[in-house]
C-alpha cells in the first residue's frame, strides 16, 4: 500500500551511509592557478564521436565557473558549439590554430598535441 509520507522511503540496496548526503566531503577541492601557470593541450580528435570532429583543450586548473567563461569566449570567437566535460573544453569542428592564438592572448601556455 503506497504512502504519502516523503520519509517513508525504502530502499532495495544501498552501498554506502544512511541517506545522508556526503557530497561535500567526496567533492575535491580545484586550485585556482593564474593562467600564466597553467599548460594546456589542444588537438583535434574524432574519437567516440561518430566521425565528428571536435578540438579538446585539456590541462585545465581552473574551477568549473572559469571554465564556463572560458568555453562561452571560444564558442564565439570560433561561431561554433562546444561545451565543458570533465575539466576539458570540446569545440566543435577543428579549430586548434584559432584556439592557440586566444589561448595565448588571454594568457594561457597552450600547444598543438597529437597529429
């Protein structure tokens, strides 16, 4: 019989704790270098992506609201898409040239990877 009551919950397995949230403690802290410090790889690369080709910037240590910035100025400096996975930008399309070149203006230390 189905109850209305939001803490009657139950659970069929559960690995870890009691219900309590423990995001905060498993959360790693991101440290915050200036961009002068960082050294960031760019390459085009169609992996995984049904033949598509993106441009993945990778090397970042930055916290997640920076690179949100960052990701938006690419996209429209490049007139393309992209987005934010797992601390690395994609872009779409290949555009490492153009990348560097900003990269490099706004004060990062980026290079071309791979062929």
């Amino acid at each position: 019989m189905p109850s209305d009551n939001s803490s009657d919950k139950r659970f069929v397995y559960r690995e870890f704790g009691n219900g309590h949230d423990n995001s905060p403690a498993l959360e790693r802290p991101t440290v915050e270098l200036p961009p002068q410090q960082q050294n960031l790889k760019v390459q085009a690369t169609r992996k995984g992506r049904k033949g598509k080709t993106v441009t993945v910037i990778s090397g970042f240590q930055s916290k997640p609201e920076t690179l949100a910035d960052l990701v938006k100025q690419l996209k429209t400096q490049c007139g393309t898409g992209g987005t934010l996975k797992e601390n690395e930008i994609e872009i779409q399309g290949d555009h490492k040239q153009k990348i560097v070149e900003i990269l490099t203006k706004l004060g990062y230390k980026a290079k071309i990877s791979g062929g």
